[in-house]
C-alpha cells in the first residue's frame, strides 16, 4: 500500500512535470512533506468515510471539520487515548494551505481560534479561502506530530448549511370524502447561509412521518421557489411529523435537519360546502321565477297591452262590437236607429264631442218610434215613411221589406235597395191614407214608397227636405222635419255607420246632377203633380237605385216640386246647421218628366258614397 | 524561473483581453456575428450564464464521481483533494474568498470569469481524446464530457457579451492555443493518464464551481449593491 501510494506520488509528479513546468515544486513538496502515508484511522471526515474501525490505541486526530456558510469553517479533534483530556493545550492545531506557486507553501500555522471547551479550531473569514486545499495536523507539545493526509479538504466541499428556519404548514385543499387533504409546508433559508448574495445554492430535503412509524418520507424539493413543498395525501385524524434539511447544490453533504413540526387536522364536518353553495342558487331561481311569475300574472293586461297591442276592430261608440260581426244587422239597425229604451244616444252631439269629424244638424227630434223592436228596418223606414202606426197596416209591406231588406246580410248597403216590384201594391195601400194622417209625433203617416231611402232633393229652409221628382212629398212640418230629422239621422246613420267603417270620411251624398236630375228642379223644386206619378214614381227603377221616390207629409199645401236632380252637391252648412245644395238648371226642371231612361247601370253601392269611376259615371 | 514565466505568460495573454479591435459577440464557428446576442437583456444574459455555469458544474461533478468510480482505484480517491492543488493556476488573481470578492470590481470580477472559462476549453478537449482512447469508457461519461465542453464554449461567449454590455469592451474569442502548455504525451503510461484525468476533472470541478459562485455573486452586485458581496 505504502508503496502504491508512492508510485502514485512519483506518477502524479511527473504528470505535473509533464503538464506544467510551474508544478515542479508541487513534486518538491509531496516528497518533502509526507513522508508517511499511511491511511489514519478514522481521520475520513471528508467524504463520511469510516470502514477503518480503530483497533489500536487512538491518536488524536480530528473528527470533523464543517463550514456552515462556505465563509468560515471549524475542525473539531478529540485527543484519542492518548494525553489528557482534561488538559486543553496538550494539543495544538496547525494548517496550512496548499497553494501552488504559494510563497507559504511549506508553512504551518496555528489555529486562529481555539474553542478549548469544545476542541474546535475556529477559522474565521480572513483566514479562510474557498477553493484552496487546508490541510491540518495536530502537534502535542513533545513536538509530536499527528497528521493525516486525508484531513485536507476544500472549504466548499465540507459546507453543511443551517438547517432551515420558520418551518410553517397551512392546509391547501381537502378531498371531497373529507378523509384526506394537502398542505403546503413553507420554511426560510437559514440565516447563515448568504443566499440572497448567491454565494450559496441552497437544495432542501423535507422529510415526514405519521407519528408512530420509523419510516420517513422523504422529498426533494424541486420546483421554483424553493421554500414551499406540498405533500399530498395526508389522512385526516394522524398526526404527522415535519422536518427538513438543507445542502448546497451539486454537493452532497447535508446539514442538520431542522425542529420537527407537527401536523394534524381533526375530522371535518362534512359541511358539503358545494352542495351548499348548489342549495342556495337553486333556491335563489325558485324565488326569482316565482317573483316573475307573480308579476306576471298580476300585470297580464298590461303585459298583454305591451306584448300584443290590441288590433282596432270595428267599433261604433256604443254600439257592442259583437253586432258589428256578420249576421246581426237587427240589431244593429236598431241601434243605429236609436232603438231601445236609451233613445238615440249615439246621436247626441255630446256623445261624438271629441270626433271631429260626425257633424251634427240640429233637427227636432220627436221620436217617431219608440215601441218597434220587431223590425229594425222596418221601423227606420217608417220613422221615414209614416211612422209606427202604419206598421201594422203595412204589415205586410214593411215584412216584406224587412224581408227583403234581410236577405242580403252581407253589406248594409244591399238592404238599401229600393223595394221590389212585388211591394208596391202592398206599399199602395200605404198611398191611400197618406192624406187622412194626422201627424204624428213619431212622423210621417202615409208613405208611398217601398224603398228604405230616397234621395233628398232639396232641403227646405223651414226644415222641409224635399225628394226626388215624380214622388208624392208631403210637406209636414213635423214630418219634413222629421223627414228630414229622420232622414238626417237615417242618412247620418249611413254615413256613421260607412263613416265607422271608413274612418275618416266624411261623406255626404254627393251629388250631382245626372241627366235627368238636369231636368229637375231644385229651388224651389216643384212637385209632381200627380199622385198618379208619385205613385208610379213608386215603380221602381231598379237603375235608378236612388231615386226612389220619397215622399214626405206634406201639409194640405202638397205642391209637387218639379223633379230636383237625384244628386246634388252639398255646398255648405249653414248656421243652423242645415245642408245647402245647389241649385239645378232650371231649364232643366220643366217637366216632370216621368220618364226616366235608366241611367247606365249602376253597381250597388252604399248611398252616400261615390267613388271616383261611378262618379265619372253620374256625370252628365 | 517560475516567476519570469509566469510573467511572460501574462504578458501573452493581457492583449487578448484588452483588445478593442474586434467586436465579436456571439461567434460561431465561422466567427459570424450573431446580432440576437446583443438583443437580450443583460439580466436575462446574467441569468443564462449563471444557469450555464451551474450546469456546468453539475455535470462536471457527475463526471467526476463516475471516472473515479471506473477509473481510479479505491485506495486512491481519498487522496483527490491532495489533488486539488495540483490544479493549474491562473495568470491573474482570482478571489478565494468572500473577503477578496468583496474586494474585486465587476470587472475584474468578470475578466476572472473570463479567464477560467477560456483556460478550461482546451484541457477540457484534450479530455475527450484521452477518455476515447480509454478501454470501457461508458457513453455516459463520454457524453457528459462533450457537453460540458459545448456548454463552456457557449459560456465563453456569453461572457464576451456581458463584457461588451456591462463593460462596453470588446474581446476576442479563444481561437488560438492560449495556454500552450498543455502539452501532452499520447505515450505515457496508463496510470499516469488516468491520473492526469483525474487531477483534470477534479481541478475543473473546482473550477466550475468557482465560475458559478462568480457569477452568482455579480448578479447580486447588480440587483442590490448594497448587501452583496
């Protein structure tokens, strides 16, 4: 062995000879400065080396040497069997620093700082290099020297950091069952260690154990930074044990492991806080839509108003849209005609004050016809024929009219055609009494005519309304009055109910005068003569829907007006409200002339409403 | 004699150092300038040394241990800090303690750097050969040590850069045989190589660990003067 070992000296001097000349004194030295190798028993401090177990008596040597912050460092020996234990300063320390090209090289000092108590040589920061070989022995005082070769180190390989300080655990998270949980273990670099500085690499090492095992877990600390650990999987209810340790990177000695802490956690309630969490936003949407839903159902209308405005239907004020629907003309026209015990509320001026367009003219109004509620049309003609008295008798005519007049349900207007042929000797009886009536309050007595409406031809000053030529018209007071009254309503009604249905059209009749209306006069309108006349003039012309002969009860002055033209035009209203024709060509008016060539068919339409090509056709 | 040739060398190796005459940053093999060298920051230059150098030392730790392992008989590696001081030294003064660190400037702090890095290329080649030509060298070590010697010509330049950047000199790489004097013999005897290597490794472990701390400790400077070294 000894001779190995000086092979190897030999061997490493002549590669030191052959690498670099500067290392011949390191040849000079080695063979100078050991003479003896012998391996020391128990002196492998540096690397934990111990197989040599010591058999023969013990020579002082040194058993440790640590730097604990790779500034300063200190070597602790213990005298062995050998000297006196109780005597501090049998034993001195001496070093020496192996530098090459060193001028101390061959120098031995002494320690810097002896620690007799505890037999630790103290190096501190001015004597101590890094990266520079020291090399100790022990001199007793008989000059006897104790030295082993493997008692040099370099500082850095013999650092044992502190271990870490402010070892702490918080809980990270718990497992659903609640059986099991993390926890995050934080610690501080130690003190001595200059980290900060980067003179040292720190690594840490945590290590743990339930309490009652011998096993320890051990944990590299890896990830950045690295003065946090996590360990997972501790089971609720065991106490654990934490300790940890440190070392300098890339080395492989590691310091003292720190104070233990400990770690426990009790049982957890199993408060579920997520089902919590759940149970409370499930119960906040219940509330929520049943708010909704109570709001809801307590502001439907308005909600119905926002969400679906209503459509406007057919409406006349007062009158229930129901019988606006097809199928209910009765009692429409009864409406409409004022029927029933409310009289003719939709009439009144103050019941249309805010519709600017239904103008009222002013008539007095006695009411014929109060009681008739069989036929609604039936009494409206009356009210314009004679009133109720003559119901009766006209029994049949007025059936037949009302018959008639119902069979076309579809539009207002078809039951405004003139009466049928078939009606006039029904009506005729009418004709007869027609002079021996006295006037009524409800109106006109006789009438002649079959047909529901006849065109006003004139409208006297005094109220009289005068009709179209070739009729019978009575001039009544009351009845022209109520002629006019009636057929201003009746006329009005038309026009309400076409001006219901056509919103804002304020339709009058609009006359004009036609051929034959040419040849009639107006103001003052002259009669027909003859009753013969009216009465043939009740014949009907189905052409000439609208000249249907409307005879008004006249008083005892019965002058026949020359035929007035079929339309005219309304020019103005005047004060009292009275509607103002036109006068019709005089010449024209001559003749009562009977004849009537048909005037161009006309199609059925509503009376009091001409449309622009029918209007072309009404032209002369 | 030693002293005269000791000054002779550093006489041949200050021009290197103190020539402005290129600005070579991040050469390649063509001595290309490489313009995303200057772009990073010098922190994050800073930082990628101080990563280098560390790894540096790690692997060179990890050869170490396997070549001792393999190569070197029992008996004798205890005696492998008896070999630390066989370790070549250096043309100029480099701190071997915290004292003589706080000391230094960061230039001459960086220029130490400089120098150990660029005195451990070539020994570090020849290394290789040497572990070639051994019987039963393990890929492993083999890798190992041509990475380290990669990761230390990266190094080198790295250092060049934080020189230009932290200093504003520019300096040459290492293109010629600055030592020229680690010559070696391919005919001495098996021992003695394998001791040689031994001696080599363990001084560069010494050595890398040396570089790391240096760096570490500039970093330092440069975050916070106040308490740093």
């Amino acid at each position: 062995m000894d001779g190995w070992m000086l092979h190897w000296v030999q061997v490493s001097t002549s590669v030191m000879a052959a690498a670099a000349s500067p290392s011949s004194g390191l040849l000079l030295f080695l063979l100078t400065s050991s003479p003896a190798w012998f391996p020391s028993p128990g002196s492998a401090f540096v690397t934990d080396w111990h197989h040599m177990t010591p058999s023969a008596p013990v020579e002082p040597h040194f058993t440790n040497c640590i730097s604990r912050d790779q500034v300063t460092f200190s070597c602790w020996w213990t005298p062995g069997s050998f000297g006196n234990p109780s005597d501090p300063g049998a034993l001195r320390v001496f070093y020496q620093k192996r530098v090459i090209d060193s001028p101390t090289k061959d120098e031995w000092k002494e320690c810097p700082h002896y620690f007799h108590s505890r037999r630790e040589c103290f190096f501190d920061r001015n004597h101590t290099t890094i990266w520079t070989t020291y090399c100790l022995q022990l001199r007793s005082r008989d000059n006897i020297t104790y030295f082993n070769t493997d008692d040099c180190f370099t500082v850095e390989n013999i650092v044992r950091p502190d271990p870490p300080v402010s070892l702490n655990w918080t809980c990270l998270n718990v497992s659903p069952s609640g059986q099991s949980y993390d926890v995050v273990v934080t610690w501080e670099p130690p003190p001595s260690a200059d980290v900060a500085v980067g003179w040292m690499h720190i690594v840490y090492e945590v290590q743990y154990r339930e309490m009652n095992s011998t096993n320890w877990e051990a944990l590299e600390v890896q990830l950045q930074p690295q003065t946090q650990q996590t360990i997972y999987g501790l089971h609720v209810g065991k106490v654990y044990e934490v300790h940890i340790r440190c070392r300098m990177k890339a080395f492989t000695k590691f310091g003292d492991f720190s104070e233990s802490v400990f770690i426990e956690v009790s049982k957890i309630p199993s408060k579920d806080s997520f089902s919590l969490l759940t149970l409370v936003i499930v119960l906040g949407v219940v509330a929520a839509v049943i708010l909704i839903m109570w709001i809801v159902v307590s502001q439907q209308h308005r909600l119905m108003v926002i969400l679906l405005p209503p459509v406007p239907a057919p409406k006349i004020k007062g009158v229930d849209s129901e019988l606006l629907k097809k199928g209910k003309l009765n009692e429409l026209n009864f409406i409409l005609s004022g029927g029933g015990l409310l009289g003719s509320p939709m009439y009144s001026p103050e019941f249309y004050q805010d519709e600017p367009w239904v103008d009222f003219i002013e008539v007095d109004v006695k009411d014929p016809d109060t009681g008739e509620k069989q036929d609604d049309q039936a009494s409206d003609t009356e009210r314009l024929l004679g009133g109720s008295p003559h119901v009766r008798q006209r029994a049949g005519c007025s059936n037949a009219l009302s018959d008639r007049l119902n069979i076309d349900d579809g539009a207002l207007t078809s039951t405004l055609l003139p009466g049928q042929p078939d009606n006039k000797e029904a009506c005729l009886c009418v004709d007869s009494e027609r002079g021996e009536r006295p006037p009524a309050p409800s109106g006109p007595q006789t009438w002649v005519n079959t047909d529901f409406y006849a065109q006003v031809s004139n409208v006297m000053p005094f109220g009289g309304v005068v009709l179209s030529p070739g009729q019978h018209l009575r001039t009544q007071e009351s009845g022209p009055a109520s002629n006019q009254s009636s057929k201003n309503e009746k006329k009005d009604g038309e026009e309400e109910e076409e001006k219901k249905q056509k919103e804002l059209q304020f339709q009058l009749l609009v006359l004009e005068p036609d051929s034959e209306s040419s040849t009639r006069q107006i103001i003052p309108p002259p009669y027909c003569s003859l009753p013969g006349e009216s009465c043939r003039s009740i014949e009907p012309r189905p052409a000439e829907a609208y000249q249907s002969p409307y005879v008004s009860p006249d008083s005892p002055q019965a002058q026949l007006f020359a035929p007035v033209a079929d339309y005219t035009v309304v020019q103005e209203l005047d004060s009292q409200r009275s509607v103002l024709l036109d006068p019709p060509n005089l010449q024209s008016a001559q003749s009562c002339r009977l004849e009537q060539h048909p005037l161009k068919a006309l199609p059925a339409m509503p009376v009091g409403y001409v449309t622009p090509d029918l209007q072309g056709a009404l032209s002369p | 004699m030693i002293a005269i040739q000791g000054a002779l060398w550093a006489v041949l190796s200050w021009p290197c150092l103190l020539s402005t005459s290129f600005l070579l940053e991040c050469t390649d093999q063509d001595q290309v300038i490489h313009p995303y060298c200057l772009s990073i920051s010098q922190e994050k230059l800073l930082d990628r040394a101080i990563q280098h150098a560390e790894l540096i030392y790690r692997v060179s730790e990890e050869s170490c241990s396997m070549f001792e392992e393999i190569f070197v008989p029992y008996q004798l590696q205890l005696q492998r800090n008896q070999a630390a001081y066989a370790c070549l030294t250096k043309a100029i003064p480099i701190p071997n303690s915290i004292g003589e660190v706080q000391q230094m400037s960061d230039k001459w702090l960086l220029h130490s750097v400089l120098m150990l890095v660029q005195s451990w290329i070539e020994p570090l080649v020849y290394l290789q050969t040497t572990l070639d030509r051994y019987d039963g060298t393990p890929e492993m070590l083999l890798n190992k040590t041509k990475w380290v010697s990669d990761k230390l010509i990266s190094l080198e330049h790295g250092v060049i850069v934080l020189i230009k950047k932290m200093l504003n000199e520019g300096l040459l790489t290492t293109s010629y045989s600055e030592q020229g004097l680690f010559q070696y013999d391919m005919q001495t005897d098996m021992v003695e190589s394998v001791m040689r290597d031994y001696i080599l490794i363990s001084c560069f472990k010494k050595d890398s660990h040396k570089i790391a701390t240096f760096l570490k400790l500039l970093k330092c400077r440069q975050t916070d003067n106040y308490n740093c070294a």
